[in-house]
C-alpha cells in the first residue's frame, strides 16, 4: 500500500471540512470578535514609574487582552494587525484586566475543546448525541488545560533565569533570543501533535505528551516538514487576508477564507497522526 504523501493528507484535512463546512463558524466568530470587537487594555497607573518596571507596565497597557488567548487556543484566527481600526479600548484595572484574561482563555479553551471534538466526529464519521459532544468536549479541554500548565511550570523558571540574566548580564540576551527559539523549533515539533493525540484517544495531559514525543521521535523529518509546510500556508495567508480585510467591505471574506485554510490545516494534523501513529 502506497504511503500516503503530505499533499495527500492536506487533501484528506480540506475533504473532511467540505463535509461539514459548518465547522468555519468556531474561527469565523472568534475572529469576528477579534476585529469588531473593542480591544481591552490594561489602566496603567500614574506612578512615574521607571526603568525596566515602568517598560513593562508601558508594555502590558499597549496589549490587547483578547489576544492573549492564543495562550489556550487551538482554533485558526485571523488577528488585526497594529495598524487596523478598532473600536476604544476599554481600560481595565490590574486585578480585572488579569481576571478578563483568566477568562477570555477559559472560554476559548472550552470552544477549542468543541472544535477538535467536533473534527474527531467528522474524521470518525460518528453520530454522537448532544450530551456525548459536550462531555467529549469538556475532557478534551480539561485535559489540554493540563497541558498547559506542565508547560507552564516547566517554562516559568526558564524565563525567571533569563529575566535575571537578562538584567545581570545584557551581553547574553542575543545568545538567550536564540536559545528560545531554538526551544520553540524543538517543543514545537516534538509536542506538537499532544492536543490530536488527547483528540483521538482521550489520555491523560502526561500520556499524550509522552506519546506525541515517541511520535515525533520516530517521524522526525516527515513532522517537521508538514509543520513548516503548514506554517508557511498558514502565514502566508494570513497577510494575505489582513491585507484584504483591511480593504472596505471585504472583511467577511477573509474572516471566512482565513477560517477554511486555517480549518482545514487543523484537520490535516488529525489525518496525519491518525494515518501515521501506528506504522
């Protein structure tokens, strides 16, 4: 039986959405609220704050709130860029501003959790109740919100340190931008696939890190290269629908053009693990 090549299994991602192209709406409304929506900011306060504390805070009140849920997100959005239009930012207090983020990423998880829930559905051609749905959806996001914070505790120290070298000793912070990518490249191809395996077979937020690793240890090369492939499809399009959305009366059709490859990029991940996982 002939391997299936990496143009055949984004084929078989993009077939899988035109069977239920309903789907789109997860990044169509995300993204949606993204552009039409009001940014949230953060109140800086009037302390005459200095130094590398008063650039922090300078930075924190020039970032969006909504989009730091790319921090639990797994659905493809088309983000405005810096130059866009939006409406007044809304201004939060420290302890709101934080809480709106806590929240922001919780709904979004939850919506994550139905998305590749509702992709596994497609890709099983399952017939599942309403009530199976939710609670499937509702392991798969409890279960990605572990994974999260194992990488969270793993990270938290790393950046502590290289905050700290970073002020200590200013020559090494190339050497530490370098090592962080590097960091990235290397956990991003290795654990990458952890939300298609908890997708596919429900384990726990330790086991599908341990199995996307074995994964990507024996399929090195083809993972890598259908990641930077994707990457550079994904991109790519996305200045391509940023510039289009940015064009009177053409933002719905770069919302939804931006939702069907980005979709269909999501469902090629799942036919790859799932055609590649046990060869």
């Amino acid at each position: 039986m002939r391997q299936p090549s990496l143009i055949d299994i984004l084929a078989a991602g993009y077939a899988l959405i035109h069977r239920q192209p309903f789907i789109l709406l997860f990044s169509i409304g995300l993204s949606a609220y993204l552009w039409l929506g009001s940014p949230i900011t953060l109140l800086l306060p009037d302390l005459g704050a200095q130094g590398i504390f008063g650039q922090w805070l300078g930075t924190l009140h020039a970032i969006d709130a909504r989009t730091l849920l790319v921090v639990a997100n797994y659905i493809p959005l088309l983000t405005p860029g810096a130059e866009i239009t939006t409406p007044p930012p809304q201004a939060l207090p420290d302890g709101v501003y934080l809480l709106t983020v806590l929240i922001l990423n919780g709904i979004t998880l939850g919506l994550s959790g139905a998305f590749l829930a509702s992709l596994r559905q497609l890709l099983q051609r399952e017939q599942s109740r309403l009530a199976t749905m939710l609670a499937r959806s509702l392991s798969i996001s409890l279960r990605l919100g572990g994974v999260l914070i194992i990488i969270g505790s793993v990270l938290a120290p790393l950046a502590a340190l290289s905050i700290l070298l970073a002020i200590l000793l200013p020559t090494a912070i190339p050497f530490l931008y370098t090592g962080w990518i590097a960091l990235g490249v290397i956990g991003f191809i290795t654990f990458g696939f952890t939300p298609e395996v908890i997708t596919l077979h429900h384990h726990g937020p330790l086991a599908a890190l341990r199995a996307s690793w074995q994964f990507a240890r024996r399929r090195w090369f083809s993972i890598a290269t259908f990641l930077a492939l994707c990457a550079v499809i994904e991109v790519g399009f996305a200045h391509l629908w940023r510039a289009l959305a940015a064009q009177p009366g053409w933002l719905a059709p770069a919302i939804v053009g931006n939702a069907y490859i980005g979709s269909g990029l999501r469902a090629a991940r799942l036919q790859l693990y799932l055609r590649y996982a046990n060869r």
